[in-house]
C-alpha cells in the first residue's frame, strides 16, 4: 500500500483439482517396479497418448551407492506416427521423440 496501490488481489485455485478427470489421467501412466535386491531396482514407465495412438516408454534400473547417494539410468523410446499426412498434418506427440539415454546421479543430505 506504500507504493500507492490501492487494490489487492487474492487468487485461489481452490476446487480446481476436483474437476480433473482422474480415471482419464491415470489411464495415460502406468508405472511398474521391481527390487531385484535391496541395492538394485528395475523400474519401466508406459506414457500413453489418449488422443492419438502413440506412447513413450521407459525401462530404468538404479543402483543404491550408500546410504546418501543413488545412481541411476534409463532410456525412452517414443512409438507412434510420425509421418504427417492429410488427415492427421500434426503427427502423434510421441512419434517425434527419438531414443534417448539419461543418466542421473542423486546425492541426499
């Protein structure tokens, strides 16, 4: 108010979350792990397009180093059209993602 404004404005998103469709959301993601043993982890993510027939998947492993420290990698390979055409000139969402490989290395303190 020093500054010589004279309106405040509160926005508040409250309720929003209650309108998302959940059960679509959650169709579009599924995820599966599995502990190989208490230092290695096996984990694969499938990413699925509701609106055109592609998907994003990827399989990851991770290793515990110790207590603090965690490493891990991964690929992701995209499946779908890629390829524009007359019926559909913006070709799948995933169908453009080539295969890619990450690397990640997590330190917790």
């Amino acid at each position: 108010m020093k500054a010589g404004y004279h309106y405040v404005v509160d926005a508040d998103l409250e309720g929003h979350v209650d309108t998302i469709q959940h059960d679509r959301l959650l169709a579009r993601i599924r995820e599966s792990s599995y502990q190989v043993h208490p230092l290695w982890a096996l984990s694969l993510l499938l990413m699925t397009n509701m609106d055109d027939p592609s998907s994003l998947l990827s399989p990851s492993v991770s290793y515990s180093i110790s207590n603090e420290v965690s490493g891990s990698g991964g690929l992701f390979f995209g499946f779908g059209d890629d390829t524009p055409s007359l019926e559909s000139p913006i070709p799948s969402e995933y169908g453009l993602v080539p295969a890619y490989v990450y690397l990640s290395l997590t330190v917790f303190f």
